[in-house]
C-alpha cells in the first residue's frame, strides 16, 4: 500500500512539476516601489480626522459674504486647510508644485442649489520636467460632504469615508508624490458640489475642454475606505472595485463613423475607461500586495453617480475606484442610533489598513503613467488580405525617451491582456490571427514604465 502511494505521488509530482516551477516575474520600478511604501495609514488617519473636525462639508455652508469672518467650521473651512496642506507639500517640491483654489459663482438651479453659492476646487499641480510633454493626469476625491437630507447644511456630516477617504488618499499622494519629479504633469484635486450634482467635476472637466489639457487620465476616488457592507455583512480588504465605461462617453456626438468601426471591429469593451481600467488592475496589482483590483463594467452602481462621469461625457478617460462591499448605515445618514444600530459615517467605521491599498493602487498608477513615454502614434493593423498571421504598425511617441514597445494580445472573450511581445522595432508579426485576438501597442521606457495601450486602426489600403 505504501508503495501504490509512493509511485501516484512520484507520477503526480511529474504531471504537476512545470506547474510547480512556473514563475510570475513582477518587474517593478524601484522609485516607484520606494513612494508606494510611503503611504501611511496613521498619516491617512489624521487627514481623515482632520476634514471631520469641520462638522459639516456641505457645499452650501460656504459663507457667500466676502466681509464674512473667518469660519472654523464648514465647508469653506476645510477647503482653506487642504489648501495649506496642499502649501505645504509645495515646499518640499523643489518649485515644480503649487497650489490653488479654483472658485467660481454657481447661480441657484432649482434642484440642489437654492442660493447663490461660493465654489471651489483645491488644486495642486505637481508640473512636469518635460517642457515637451503636454501629457496631464488627475487623481481626485470630493470634499463635500452630506445627510439624509441633501440641502440640510447645518447638521454635522462627518463624512469620514464619503467622500474623506477619496479626499484624505489625494492629500496623501500629494504629500508623497511632491518630493519626486515626472516628465508629464499630476493634478491632486479635491472637488466640490459632488453631492449636489457633481458640480465641481462638471466645472473642472470643462476647463480642461476649453484649455485645451492633454488630459490622458483620471483616477477618481469615491467611498474607499470600509471594508465591511450593511444586509451582507461581508468583512473583505483585500478587493477594490474600478468601474469603467466600455464606449466613449461622447459617441452620442460622433460624426467622424467611430459607432460603425466599433461595433465592425466589436471593440465595444476597449473605451478609453476601460482600457485605462485594464491598466490600473496590472500595475496596480504589480505595487500593492494582499489587493485585487476588480473591474466592473458599468460606469457607477445603481441610483448613484460620481465625479468621472463628466470626464467620461466629455471623451476623457475616467474611472472611478470604490470599496468592494459598501455600508449605507454610513453614508447619506443622519447621526443617530436606531434599533441598537449606529448610523453616521464616523472615522470609527473605516479600516486604514485598507485605504492605504487603495490609495497605494493610485500611486503605482500615476507614477507609471507620469514616467512612460506618450502613447505610440498611428497604430495600424494590416487587414489588406486573408492570413493567419497578424501585422501591426506604429510610428514613435510624440514625447518620452523609449526603450521599445510591448505588442499586447487577449482573446476577444478575455477581460485582460494575455501575453506581452517586447520589440524595438516600429511593427511586429505575430504567428496569431487577428480575427481570434485584440491586440495594442504600448511605448515602454528604460525604466520599464509602459504607456497606455492603443488598439490598432484597420489598414484597408
């Protein structure tokens, strides 16, 4: 008997060794690795508590009187406090960072904004090194925070993980990314208006409209920082969900055919969103251990909205990273307890632990993005005739120094990218049919930091 089971472990062991000795490489760029382990819980912490000492954040508790004093509590005093926090990371740039609040008067609409209110964003922007380099990336929370009621400004909202925690994880990046240099250009930003109706995403999306930003990406971050859900008490840390848009937000207003390429070429899952999703899941995971990075292919949940939808209106790409289980005990509540139930969005209700991940997941995103080269321009596929090889071309970024470039492929039925072909050249063929896989091209720098993928135009001619 123990011989029979000696000789089925020897086979198993036989079947099962290339299994066995199968590695994963995880390439990762030390600078990058290095601010990743910078992020601080404790440090996330007291942001967190630092925006509840406010009381409310409601966007209508901002005095409108310029010859008002100064305020200690509400929302016009916490955009001053982030702003010196903003101030203050500036000084440790070397010049390359400054901080603004970007205001604006929003007249009284009928719905969520009954009066004349005083708007604001606080910005930080963190400048290139390139002077070339036009390229723009934000990462952003909202600072506003609310009740059950949504025009109640008076009662205390702590708003801890709604939206403190998207808005305690930019004040953190920006007190970590600060110190460091990037060829393009991060904006830290935290909004306002968000619970009235997305206003200030509405306003900051615009101006990069009519400014002409080379905006590449937008990492929003919305409610990320509980690990644990109402009705299901599910208790999990170590997942977080991105939701992302398939087709570009502003096909509605497409006159160029792009619908009919689409949905011809059945590219309805490589939106600008979506492609960007696909690569926060990879490097992000690449960065920050324990974390799975879940996507999720709508563009928010039911009955609710967040502030990358005005980007992704507009034709940017924009996602929104969220915690995977949600308790609405501590969000949009009065502070009461009811039924032995404690209802409050309360610091005490989040895991720190936990926001650090999710915060880590931005970092690794933003630095590899900031450091990449620009994207490979004129990506083709040659479709001019019948083969069962594929021909892909590409002309050189407009910007970035590039080792070489990674020829990505995925079955058309695959969520993710499958396999990696590293070239130096300007084209590749593969031994693998074009009408069986989706195949992109990302510019990939000395460092190793890849650009975002772009999936290749058909070549008819």
């Amino acid at each position: 008997m123990q011989t029979n089971t000696s000789r089925l472990l020897f086979i198993a062991f036989i079947l099962f060794s290339p299994l066995l000795n199968a590695q994963t490489i995880m390439n990762r760029d030390p600078q990058i690795a290095d601010l990743v382990s910078q992020i601080s819980a404790d440090s996330l912490k007291a942001h967190i508590n630092g925006l509840v000492s406010f009381g409310t954040r409601h966007t209508l508790s901002v005095p409108t009187d310029a010859n008002a004093p100064v305020a200690k509590k509400g929302l016009g005093a916490a955009r001053q406090w982030i702003l010196g926090k903003f101030n203050q990371y500036a000084k440790q740039s070397g010049g390359r960072m400054s901080a603004t609040l970007d205001t604006w008067t929003l007249q009284p609409d009928g719905k969520r904004v009954d009066k004349p209110a005083n708007m604001g964003n606080v910005m930080a922007t963190l400048k290139g090194t390139d002077p070339t380099d036009t390229r723009v990336f934000i990462v952003q929370g909202h600072m506003d925070s609310r009740v059950t009621n949504v025009m109640n400004r008076e009662s205390d909202a702590p708003g801890a993980n709604d939206d403190g925690s998207g808005t305690a994880a930019v004040i953190e990046l920006c007190r970590v990314m600060s110190k460091s240099s990037f060829p393009a250009t991060v904006i830290f930003v935290t909004l306002t208006g968000e619970e009235q109706g997305l206003l200030g995403a509405e306003h900051l999306s615009e101006r990069a409209i009519k400014e002409k930003w080379n905006l590449e990406a937008v990492l929003n971050n919305d409610i990320m920082g509980s690990n644990n859900s109402s009705d299901t008490r599910i208790i999990d840390n170590t997942r977080i969900r991105v939701f992302s848009e398939g087709l570009p937000g502003n096909l509605m207003k497409d006159t160029t055919g792009r619908i009919g390429q689409i949905r011809q070429f059945g590219n309805e899952n490589d939106g600008k969103a979506r492609t960007l999703a696909r690569y926060l899941k990879e490097v992000g995971e690449r960065y920050v251990e324990n974390l799975e990075v879940v996507m999720v292919y709508r563009n928010d949940r039911y009955l609710r909205g967040g502030d990358h939808t005005p980007y992704v209106q507009r034709g940017f790409a924009a996602v929104r990273l969220t915690e995977m289980n949600e308790n609405y005990e501590h969000q949009h509540q009065d502070l009461r307890t009811e039924n032995g139930v404690e209802y409050g969005d309360y610091p005490k209700f989040m895991d720190f632990e936990y926001l650090r991940k999710n915060t880590a997941i931005n970092l690794a995103t933003l630095a590899n993005l900031a450091k990449a080269p620009a994207v490979p321009q004129k990506v083709t596929v040659d479709v001019r005739n019948l083969t069962n090889a594929t021909v892909l071309y590409w002309q050189a970024p407009q910007t970035g120094k590039v080792k070489g470039y990674y020829v990505l492929m995925r079955e058309t039925y695959w969520p993710f990218w499958q396999k990696k072909f590293f070239t130096t050249k300007l084209g590749m063929t593969l031994p693998y049919s074009k009408d069986n896989y989706y195949f992109a091209v990302q510019a990939v720098s000395d460092d190793g930091n890849e650009s975002l993928p772009v999936l290749p135009v058909p070549n008819l001619r």
